[in-house]
C-alpha cells in the first residue's frame, strides 16, 4: 500500500509539476511537501492536504492510505 507521500509524488509527477511549482500553486511551503513526500512528516494536517488535493485536482480520499469503510486495510495496520 503506498503511503501518503507516494502518493503525492506521482501525482504531482503525473501532472508534470516539480515541488517548487507545486509548492507555489498549493500555498503549502516546498520543504513542507518534501518532507510528506520522503514520509519525514506523516501526518499532514487536514487542511494542508485539502490543499494538496485541490491543487492535484483530485478527491481529498485519493491521498488517505486507506479508503474510509474499507475494513480489510484497516484489520492489516
């Protein structure tokens, strides 16, 4: 299961964005994603990934580890 920060790796790369770009049209510090990105910060704030996600133009779920109710990922943990 990808994490957090590897999912918003290749998707930020899917977009063709570099962190510096992606840090500018987010509003959310470069060496802040860097460091979701190298999982150093595991647990982004609710808001930073709204931003992240808004950004990517995907669904805020699309970057959780998990889909929420799938009880099969949650009983792995």
């Amino acid at each position: 299961m990808a994490t957090i920060g590897e999912k918003i790796r290749a998707l930020r790369i899917g977009k063709g964005l570099s962190v510096n770009e992606f840090a500018k049209l987010s509003k959310v510090s470069k060496s802040y994603i860097s460091n979701i990105e190298r999982g150093v910060q595991k647990n982004p704030s609710l808001i930073v990934m709204s931003k992240l996600a808004r950004t990517l133009e995907v669904p805020l779920e699309e970057l959780l580890p998990y889909r929420w109710g799938d009880e099969s990922e949650k009983n792995e943990k």
